[in-house]
C-alpha cells in the first residue's frame, strides 16, 4: 500500500519513515495512526501522525476537526463503506465480493479504534453480524484510550425482526445496545432484554431518530462511532446532517445491475460537501477519508 495524498515533503525530518510513498505492507499500528479520531475532548483535529505517534503515515492531516458546525458535539461519527467504480454497494446482497484484503485490514483498524460499531437490523441479518472480537494488536492502545477490549455493536431497528438466540446478543464481549423508537414492539423488545440486550429509545415513533441516537451514545460514554452501513441506515445518517467522516474503499470493480449505492433513502434539500484528507493504494483499491468541511 502507498500514500497518494496528502504528499509531504519529510526530507527535514530524519525521524520520518522515508517509504511512505512506497508500496508496501503497513502495520497495524501505522494504519492505527493514520486512522485515529480526533481528540473531542479538546475540540482539536487530528494532528501530524494521527493519534500522536512519530513518523507513522497519516491519513488525517493537521487541518483539524470541525468546529461544531453539523453533527452532534462531543460524538464523531466515521462511516466505513466499499463502492465498485460504477456505484454498487454490494454484490448479491454482500460487501464481500468488492472488497480485499487490505479493505478488511483497515476495516479491523477501524473497529480496533471504536467505541463502538452501529449498524442497521438489515446489515446484521445479511452480512451475519457477530460480536466485536477483542484484538492483541489494539489492546494497549484501547486500555489507554479507557475503552473495554471490544467495541460494543449497537444495532437499529424499528421492527426489531431480530434473531435474539445469536452471539451478537447472547454472548458478545461488550454488551450489544439495540437502539429503537417507543413504538416498537414491546414484545420484541422483551425478547431482546431477556437475551442480554440492552434496549435504548432514541425516537417517539417505531424507530429511532439519527441525532437522538448519538446523544443516547454520548450519554453511555460512547463518542467515537463507526457506522458500516447499511446502505438505507448511513443515508439516514447522511440526511440528518450527523455524519463527520466516510472512509469508503473504491474498489477496481464494474458490477452493473441494481445493487444499491453506499447511501440510499431520502435525498437532502442541499449536498453536503466533505473535503478529501488522505488516499492510499493498493492494488488499483483506493481507500479514500472524507471528512466534513
């Protein structure tokens, strides 16, 4: 994997790894750098080298996070997703024909670094979701950060059409949160507590509403959000104005047909424009980081 942007020019810096811009495998913990959040405490963006390391390549920049302008304050909310070069989302109703292998590293990264994964109900039953797996690679870097091993899977749903006897529910290492509305059913929402559950309202109809739902998170202490979609769920996201990052994969693939785009569902009044803050590449994959302007 290389480096295409930013480019800058380390020449001065003798502590700064003279290959980013080669080809070549990066570590976990330089893709952990390159992807880390910024610091919300602070209000400040991500700085040189992501997270504060020296040397490691940075997909982030030092321009810095918004100012509070869209979104929900003290919560950044990152989406990760995969496009095909003619827009598909998916092939046969899954991500994982389009993907690859450097695409589930930096997909790994990614969750090493949440405090917790939201996904919709439709995304669980088709992709199988299990529970988040704690991983040695990104242990210390979570014991400092004040995070458990595993980020939690906070799945929404409005119908809550959900097998509750699986893992994500029964035997997860962090505590999965379903998110729904006060309208759901309560039998459903029974069922969900009983398999160990935690049930959060975040809306006043069947479901829940994409701002509510980022205040509930902040509330439990989960402010660093990683959204994998669906595609109907991160065009909710999108069409509240709440979503701070999209890191989308672009995959060297033509698929034609039908499939759906990354986002999909009610259109927004006036686009939202997000800025381009790094692009790596593999293999003809692009892995592109957007983040709000």
């Amino acid at each position: 994997m290389r480096r295409l942007f930013p480019v800058t020019d380390h020449t001065a810096d003798s502590a700064a790894p003279a290959d980013l811009l080669t080809d070549r495998e990066w570590s976990l913990d330089e893709l952990a750098e390159a992807y880390a959040y910024p610091d919300l405490a602070k209000g400040s963006g991500i700085t040189e080298g992501g997270g504060g390391g020296s040397g490691a390549p940075d997909a982030g920049g030092a321009a810095g996070a918004p100012d509070g302008d869209g979104g929900v304050p003290g919560v950044w909310l990152r989406a990760n997703m995969v496009s095909t070069l003619d827009g598909a989302a998916q092939h046969d109703g899954r991500s994982q024909p389009i993907s690859c292998a450097t695409d589930m590293r930096i997909f790994g990264t990614l969750r090493g670094l949440a405090d917790a994964v939201v996904v919709g109900a439709e995304t669980v039953r088709l992709e199988g979701y299990r529970p988040a797996r704690a991983r040695e690679a990104f242990a210390a870097r979570r014991a400092a950060a004040g995070q458990p091993p595993a980020p939690a899977v906070v799945v929404l749903s409005a119908g809550l059409d959900l097998d509750f006897s699986l893992p994500l529910f029964t035997a997860p290492l962090t505590p999965t949160l379903l998110v729904t509305g006060a309208g759901a059913p309560a039998d459903r929402m029974a069922a969900a507590r009983a398999a160990g559950a935690e049930v959060v309202i975040a809306g006043e109809g069947t479901g829940a509403e994409p701002a509510r739902v980022l205040r509930e998170l902040r509330g439990r202490g989960l402010t660093r959000l990683l959204t994998e979609g669906g595609p109907r769920l991160l065009g909710q996201f999108v069409a509240a104005g709440v979503l701070d990052e999209l890191c989308l994969t672009v995959s060297p693939m033509l698929t034609a047909g039908g499939a759906q785009r990354i986002s999909d569902g009610p259109g927004v009044h006036v686009p939202e424009r997000f800025a381009l803050t790094s692009v790596l590449e593999e293999s003809g994959f692009l892995f592109t980081r957007y983040r709000r302007s």
